[in-house]
C-alpha cells in the first residue's frame, strides 16, 4: 500500500487511478496524516440471495386457492392472447 500527499495525487491523479484498477491501494496524505484512500470498489454480486425479498412480498389468504371455473373461463378466453 503506497502513501502519497495530496500535492502528488492531484498531479499524478490519472497514473493513481490506473495503479488502483490493478488492484494497488492508494492511501493520500495530508501533513504526514492519512485522510482519503484509493481502492478498487467491491465485486458487483449478480447472484439473488435466499431471503433477500423477505418482508417485501405480502401474499394474501387464500393466493393459491384454485380457480373457479368463471375465473378460468374468463383467464383463458381473453380476447388479447
């Protein structure tokens, strides 16, 4: 992890940034003291995770009750299919 002043992150901005997409973290200074840091940002997670809807789907009593047969009929023979 390399430490620079503030004086040279604005100078070499461009050069700290593509040392940071190669994975280097940047830690910038000012008067010796650590105030900012470059890093690469966490790895998007494409994957849905089990439960991550909990509380959001509100199912009502009976969702899953069959169809009656006017229901079916009307579901099936929609003019717009």
């Amino acid at each position: 992890m390399e430490t620079v002043s503030i004086a040279e992150a604005k100078s070499h901005f461009s050069r700290l940034l593509q040392r940071v997409a190669e994975g280097d973290e940047i830690v910038i200074t000012r008067r010796g003291q650590p105030i900012a840091m470059l890093t690469r940002p966490p790895a998007a997670d494409d994957k849905p995770r089990l439960g991550s809807m909990a509380g959001t789907v509100v199912l009502s009593e009976g969702w899953d009750a069959p169809l009656t047969d006017k229901e079916f009929e009307e579901f099936t023979n929609r003019g717009d299919v």
